[in-house]
C-alpha cells in the first residue's frame, strides 16, 4: 500500500496544504481550487479566481453548527 501525504507548508513548515474544492457559476465542479495550510496558527492559503492566484484571503473558521442562509 502506497501512502500519501499532502505538501508540507513552505510559510509555517508545520502544516500541510489541505487542498478545498468548489463548484463553478454553472454547477460543474471545480477540484483544487484553493490550499489552506492546516496549521490554524499560519492558514497560509492560495485560491484560484477567475483564472488569477491569490494569496492569504481572509480565511473564515466555521464550526458548522449553524446553517448558511442563501
């Protein structure tokens, strides 16, 4: 069995870049569209947005209790 592990964080060197995926305007799915380091004291993280990369958007931490309203 092969093991696998995620890239180690370049910024913090503790964590590991936790790939978060999305879906796109017309529903498709879209993979890798954004990293965030797991280590909470970094979160460095990189997404991807209209073809652009940026970097160290504000990251907002969720318990995922209380349901988003759309």
């Amino acid at each position: 069995m092969t093991e696998f592990s995620w890239p180690k964080c370049q910024v913090c060197g503790t964590g590991e870049l936790l790939p978060l995926s999305d879906f796109g305007n017309q529903g498709a799915a879209v993979h890798y569209k954004a990293w965030v380091c797991s280590n909470p004291d970094c979160l460095f993280n990189l997404k991807i947005r209209n073809g652009e990369i940026h970097l160290n958007q504000p990251v907002n931490i969720s318990d995922g209790s209380s349901p988003r309203m759309r």
